[in-house]
C-alpha cells in the first residue's frame, strides 16, 4: 500500500529483484487493488485475485523478463515499468480465492462463492490442455446447484481458459430453498462518485405481479471491504 497500514489504499505489484536489490512496480496506473498474489507455473505471469464490482475474479499480468531490469539495477531503489499495462480478467462472476497451481500446463484450482451458495472447489484450464484421464468429473445437478445460473460459465472460455467445478458442498441441500440470485445496479453517489448496490427479492416474488412488496435498504458502512456476491452467514441479505 501507498500508506502503511490505511486498510483502504490500494494495493501495489512489486517484484523484487533480490540479485540487485530492486523493486518494480508494475501496473502502477491501474485502478483495482490485488490481493492474493502468485507466480504461474512457468513465472512468466502473475496469477492475482482481485476485488471488482462487488466481486472477486481473478486476473494474470504479464512479467518482463528481468534482463530487462539491469537498466534499473540501483541499489535499494524502486523503479515503475509499464505502468500503463493493464491485467487480463479470467474470470467475471461471483467470488474466488485460495487460489493454486494444478499443474504444469498452466491450470488454477480455486474456491468459489455466490450469494446463493457456499466456496466449492474449481479448475480453470487454458483451452487445449490435455484434462488426465483417470481426473474425476463433477457432474451438477441442474436442479439445485446455485452455480448452474445463467451467468456461472464465469466468461473465461471466452478468454481462451474452460472451467469446471470439481464439488458440490452443500449446493443440495440449499437447492430446494428459496435463495435469490441478487442483481446488481449503480448510481451517482457523493461527489460525482459510482456507488455499486444489490437488489435481493423475496420469496414468492414474480416481476409480473401487481402488488406492493416491503423494502428493507441495508447500508453497507465501507470502504474497507465489499458487499460481495458470495457466500456468508452473517452478510448474505438472503438469510434477512
């Protein structure tokens, strides 16, 4: 962070070059704030899980060869390299984490989260990978599984990676429930700002109905941290 220990600021990517004792910022100029952090298989990239839109995905970043660094070799310094360079999103729904490397062929094993379900286990493969032979195969049940929704193809196989969900922890249980999945919308806060907000409906609710139906607001304080689209037994406006 910018400022040690303003919970708020954002995050920066250093890498630190320990042969000349050199720090590299990259991406400086970009506008989200990583968390989780890690080298890919081949340490070509930066495997990052980050916080957007009231979300969690995750993001690779290209890593220069550090030959390209000796022009930076001073001794104790930091220096920006490509600060204009912006991540690759991988994923685009709900919320990710403890994320790791399954293999030499560049593949992410990951927690996932939603509003109507609780982390279970998935893998994210670059297209082509060879998935093993003797590898499980989760097949969900449509019917109940809160992942099976509209948006839980989590856009990466369009971005040259296919993801497959490995479990099923506690999706059926939760399946028979009445558990909406929340729509997000924005509008113009204090100061010009975008404020990000979520929409829960309730049991029995049909867009059809000519009725009136209660509104409870639920103000999240911030900015420390999101209403997210994930899983909580304390935050979930589902459980209201």
């Amino acid at each position: 962070m910018v400022k040690d220990g303003n919970e708020a600021d954002k995050n920066q990517i250093i890498v630190h070059d320990f042969g000349s004792d050199t720090q590299i910022q990259l991406a400086a100029e970009w506008n989200l704030s990583p968390g989780q952090v890690l080298w890919s298989h081949d340490s070509k990239q930066l495997i990052l899980a980050v916080g957007e839109d009231a979300r969690v995905r995750i993001f690779t970043l290209d890593v220069p060869a550090f030959d390209s660094l000796e022009k930076f070799a001073v001794s104790g310094t930091r220096h920006s390299l490509r600060p204009h360079t912006k991540p690759v999103r991988v994923t685009n729904h709900h919320t990710v984490g403890a994320i790791q490397r399954a293999g030499s062929d560049g593949s992410l094993v990951f927690t996932q989260s939603n509003a109507r379900g609780p982390n279970n286990a998935f893998i994210v493969r670059p297209s082509g990978s060879v998935r093993p032979a003797n590898a499980a195969r989760f097949i969900p049940d449509n019917s109940n599984n809160a992942f099976v929704t509209g948006e839980s193809a989590l856009d990466a196989e369009f971005k040259g990676w296919t993801v497959e969900q490995i479990t099923d922890f506690g999706l059926r249980r939760l399946g028979p429930k009445h558990l909406d999945d929340p729509v997000d919308f924005k509008y113009t806060g204090a100061e010009g700002h975008t404020v990000q907000g979520w929409v829960y409906r309730p049991p029995g609710f049909h867009e059809r109905d000519r009725k009136k139906w209660p509104i409870i607001l639920a103000i999240h304080g911030g900015p420390q941290s999101a209403w997210e689209d994930s899983w909580s037994t304390r935050w979930n406006m589902n459980g209201a």
